[in-house]
C-alpha cells in the first residue's frame, strides 16, 4: 500500500524507501563497523541494521525474504549471516517461525543507538 506525504503530497512506494533505508543503512554500517561489536563484519552489520530498520517501519521483524529483497541479495545469504550472528551470540531464533529473529537486548540496544545517531 503505498504511502501519502502530507510534506509533498506525492505516492512514495514502500519497495522503494526500503532501497532508500538499505541505502543508508549500507552507510551507516561501513561508518560503525570500526567501532562496532567485535567479530562482525560489516554485511553482518547491515543485515543487523537492516532488521531493525524495518521494524521501526513495519512494527513487526522482517522475513529473510523481505532482508533479501531489501538489500538486493538472496535468501541463503541473510540465512547465512543470521546463523553467524547466532553463533557470535548476537541473536536468538525460532526455527518454526518466519519472522522469528530476536536480538539479545544488549546488542539491540547498541544497534538502537546507531541507528538514532544517523537521524542526528
């Protein structure tokens, strides 16, 4: 559905601030990753502020087809992070669930605060 700017008054398509988020998120994770938590990398870290992002939007966590489509990579490849970050402990998640990706409240937080500082 798409959304109404009352600022422009213009038809923004959601797929297309999604690019523009992931955009900017692609940013934000290149400029952090220095200062990041350690044992990441950097497309890591974007599949992370990635799924925060879109829950801002959305209200609800993001498939692995939804990261996918976003970020323009496949499927197996945010599966692939998301088991990584797992692994570092980074996130918990259920395996019987689509959209049950969970991240341990001290890295959210962190992740939180990056994106908050973007806005500045």
């Amino acid at each position: 559905m798409p959304r109404a700017s009352s600022e422009l008054s213009v038809t923004i398509d959601p797929k297309m601030l999604c690019q523009t988020c992931c955009i900017t998120v692609r940013k934000m994770a290149a400029k952090q990753r220095k200062a990041g938590p350690p044992n990441l990398t950097a497309r890591q870290l974007e599949v992370a502020l990635t799924y925060i992002r879109y829950e801002r939007i959305h209200n609800i966590a993001p498939t692995f087809d939804e990261v996918a489509d976003m970020m323009t990579i496949k499927r197996i490849t945010v599966f692939e992070h998301v088991v990584h970050m797992q692994e570092r402990g980074y996130l918990t998640r259920d395996k019987h669930r689509s959209r049950g990706v969970r991240f341990v409240p001290r890295f959210r937080t962190w992740l939180e605060s990056v994106l908050g500082q973007s806005k500045s």
